[in-house]
C-alpha cells in the first residue's frame, strides 16, 4: 500500500483509549462492548484493536437519543 493510503485509513480508525475517551469509560469497558458486540472493531497484526470512526460516531448517536428517553 502507498504510504497516503495507510495515512488516510489511520485518520479513519480510533484506538480503544481513543474510544474510552470519548465516552468517559475505561478501555476495559470499550474492550467488553466489543466482545459483547455493541461496538464492531477490528485487530492490527500486532493485536491492537481498532475501531471505525463512522462506527463510533453511530454509537455515540444512539446513546445520545436513549439519554433524551
């Protein structure tokens, strides 16, 4: 892949820390949505997770209309 490339997908995906931040949790909270399937991530080939931003952003958007109930 050209280095452009990889630099464009990287913007696109968040860390769990970055996750964990956005929402005012612990990356052990992010780690159990994703293994509870609320959260859909992927792994790097090091076993770092990573999560789509357009995925999380749908995320925060659901709980923001369940918080409005």
């Amino acid at each position: 892949m050209k280095k452009e490339k990889i630099k464009k997908m990287k913007r696109h995906l968040l860390t769990s820390a970055d996750v964990a931040k956005m929402f005012d949790v612990t990356r052990a909270t992010v780690n159990l949505w994703n293994r509870k399937g609320i959260l859909k991530g992927g792994r790097t080939l090091g076993g770092q997770a990573r999560y789509h931003k357009k995925d999380i952003q749908k995320l925060g958007k659901e709980l923001a209309v369940l918080s409005d109930n």
